[in-house]
C-alpha cells in the first residue's frame, strides 16, 4: 500500500512565549475601609466548606444584578488603564479603589490568603496571577479578572486585553478564547446538562488548533464565591448534573496556544502552562433563566469588557507566492480565485 502523502507538512510546534513572565516585588496589603462589609474569609482568609444552594432567590438575584453590573463598570474602567508601561500593581490599586469607591470589598483580597484585590495573568499565565512590580510590555496579552462582593453576592467577570502591537496568533488566540465563552453561553439550556458547555467549546477550540486548559474550571457563583456546582470546558459526557432556572454560575474557558497543561509557581497561585505557549480567557457571571443563561456582568447600559476587543485581522492567505495582504497592498484589486 502506498504511503499516504502529507498534504500540509508537519504542523509546527507553537513557541513558548519569550521572554518568560517572572515574579516582581508584591506591594504591601491594601486596606479596605471598616464600614465596607466583608464576606465571611475576609479576615480569617478560610471560605470554609460550601453551603450555599446552587440556586438563588428573587431578592438575591436583584442584588446579583446590581453587583454584576458594578463589576462590569470596574473590568471596563481597568481595561482603560491597558498601555505598555502600566505596571499590574497599579491595575490592583485601580481595582481596589474603584471597589471600594463603588461599596463593595474586592472579593480576592484575601480568599484563601490571596494577597491582592484583582488577579492579572499575563502572557503565558493561565489564571491567579498577582498583581506586581512588573510594567506591561508592548506585545503582552494581560487577563484581568474583577470580582465584587456588595449586598452580599459576588460577580465575577474577566477580559484579556491587548498590549500594543500584539503578533497576529496571539489575537487569534484572544478572538477564539472569547467566541468559546459566546459559543457556551448560547449554548446551555434551563434544566440542561453542564455538559453542554464542553460541547461548545472544545470543538471550536480544535478546529484553531488551541488547547482548552482542564485543571481550572467555572463554578457556581453568589451568596459564595465559589459554589458546590463545577463547570468544566471540555466535553465529558458524563458531565449531566443539570443547570436549573435560578442557578448562578460561572462560564470561564482558558484557551491555550500549545498544551493545556498547567504548572503552578512556588507562591501557590500563579498557574502557566508548562510548555510556557500564550494563553487567555475570558469569563462572565450567568443566571440561568426560562430563556436560557442571562449575563449579570454588564453594565445597565449593557457594556462589557468584551466588546471591545478590535477584530484579529485575517489570517494572510498566499496567493501567487504573495500574501493575500501583500497583494491588496500593492494595489491590485482583482485576486485571482
Ligand atoms: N476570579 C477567579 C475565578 O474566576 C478566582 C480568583 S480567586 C483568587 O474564579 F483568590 F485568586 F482571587
Ligand atoms: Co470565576
Ligand atoms: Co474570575
């Protein structure tokens, strides 16, 4: 039998991010005004074990709403700051003031001993990366992860941002990440299986060869940071556990340029990848309605972060040896098909 030719040669291995992200010096603790109220681990750092029900009530849905859309405003206001320069400290201090300044405590301060009251994962970091001396490079891609807790309910929501000029496989990887979190919200239905997220996701992954990060995953989200309920990227058909009308829960998918596989750096937060490729992700809030999930973490006008992503330019496509961009420079209007 004949060997079966390659059509596209071998595909390349995608290179790690360079030079790597390292740690920086971390500010002291800011301090958080008496009569702002706290949640439960605000000063012990100990959420304890999970108690709340998956599914809220009118009164906690109404406050879910306003905290949502306050969280949104702060996601915005810090993705303003996004220049090369800006170090992820002072995006911290921003953060912080705006929560405060809004009534709420930055639900990371503190929760299980984090030091900070936003994370920021830049370039290669998947996830809880903490804000630090580092200034922003131009080229970096930089998630920043807001969540509020006011009236006694957190929203959670983050955007990754361009840096600059940031290298065209990086915006693929940023556009792709966000169209995953749209794919799965579309998605899920009321009474529907978490699995359904997986289903949404890891094939738009695949199909622009991106990994989808395992070992970080949503979750149930209100009256507790972090609920009993797991909300998994990747497809698992054993993932049925329905998503019942009035459950709040978190969509929140870690896309990767190469492996999805995670390492963790010595202070017990900092999730890379291990083979140090690029990764982002994007997350909002939902509450699943008769109509299906709803966002809570968008402004009353109904802005997010997200939407202002500037569209990845297309991918060049050679035609005639020149690039498809090259061609419509050079003026020459009529390609050949
Ligand atoms: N906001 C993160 C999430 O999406 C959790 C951060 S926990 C922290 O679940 F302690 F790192 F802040
Ligand atoms: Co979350
Ligand atoms: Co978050």
């Amino acid at each position: 039998m004949a060997k079966r030719k390659r059509r596209n040669g071998p595909v390349a291995k995608p290179a790690a991010s360079l030079p790597p992200i390292a740690p920086g010096l971390v500010s002291p603790t800011r301090r958080v005004p008496a009569e702002i109220e706290r949640p439960p681990y605000g000063v012990s750092g100990d959420p304890g074990p999970s108690v709340s029900s998956l599914v809220r009530t009118p009164d906690e849905i109404a406050a879910m709403r306003r905290t949502g859309a306050a969280a949104a405003e702060i996601l915005l206001r810090a993705g303003e700051l996004v220049e090369p320069g800006i170090t992820t400290d002072e995006i911290d201090s921003v953060v912080h003031d705006l929560s405060v300044e809004m009534g709420g405590y930055p639900s990371p301060l503190n929760y299980r001993g984090y030091p900070k009251s936003v994370c920021t994962s830049v370039n290669e970091v998947i996830c809880h990366g903490i804000p630090d001396s580092r200034p922003l490079a131009d080229g970096d891609i930089i998630n920043i992860d807001v969540t509020l807790f006011r009236e006694g309910v957190h929203g959670d929501t983050s955007a990754t941002f361009l840096v600059g000029d940031v290298a065209p496989d990086s915006r693929r990887l940023v556009e792709v990440t966000l169209e995953s979190l749209m794919l799965a919200i579309a998605a899920v239905r009321p009474g529907g299986p978490v699995r359904d997220i997986g289903q949404a996701i890891d094939p738009h992954a695949a199909k622009h060869r991106l990994g989808v990060v395992r070992e970080f995953i949503g979750h149930g989200v209100g009256t507790e940071f972090h609920t009993n309920l797991q909300i998994p990227h990747y497809y698992d058909r054993r993932l049925t556990t329905p998503i019942e009308i009035g459950t709040s829960f978190t969509i929140e998918p870690m896309l990767t340029l190469g492996g999805p596989e995670a390492a963790m750096w010595d202070d017990g937060w900092t999730a890379v990848t291990i083979d140090g490729t690029r990764t982002a992700q994007f997350e909002h809030t939902l509450l699943m309605t008769e109509a299906g999930a709803e966002r809570l973490t968008v402004t009353a006008a109904g802005e997010c972060a997200h939407d202002r992503l500037p569209a990845a330019a297309p991918e060049p496509v050679a035609v005639f040896g020149a690039t498809f961009s090259e061609t419509l420079a050079s003026g020459d209007r009529d390609i050949p098909t």
